[in-house]
C-alpha cells in the first residue's frame, strides 16, 4: 500500500513525533506507517485523515501487490 503521509507531513511542517502525538500513537509507528512496514487500522487511517483534512483515499492508495 501506498501512502502520501511524508509528503502531507512536510507540508504541514509536522515532525513524526508532532504527528504521533496528534493522534496517540507512538513516532515508530508513524515511520512504520511512512516506510510501509506497517498498514494502519481503519481507525488510525481516518484519524490521520482528519489531522491533514484529507480522505483516506487521498492518503492511501493499493498498489499492485495488494
């Protein structure tokens, strides 16, 4: 899967702990997320959303292998 979760939180000048710490998650997980080791949950996946005022499907996108 991929995700434009790097480039959002560039844009909104948020480091992975600023961003971690929006929606109660650790910053590993927030890399893992970033370097696609890690699938967000539903939940995760709409509260990131939220923060960035974007929809899921405009943070994430399947790729071919999915």
């Amino acid at each position: 899967m991929k995700n434009r979760l790097k480039v959002e939180r560039a844009e909104h000048n948020l480091s992975q702990a600023d961003l971690a710490d929006r929606i109660g998650v650790s910053r590993q997980t927030i890399n893992s997320i970033e370097t696609s080791r890690y699938i967000p949950s539903t939940v995760l996946a709409l509260k990131l959303a939220q923060v960035f005022d974007r929809s899921v499907e405009q943070l994430f996108q399947l790729d071919e292998t999915d």
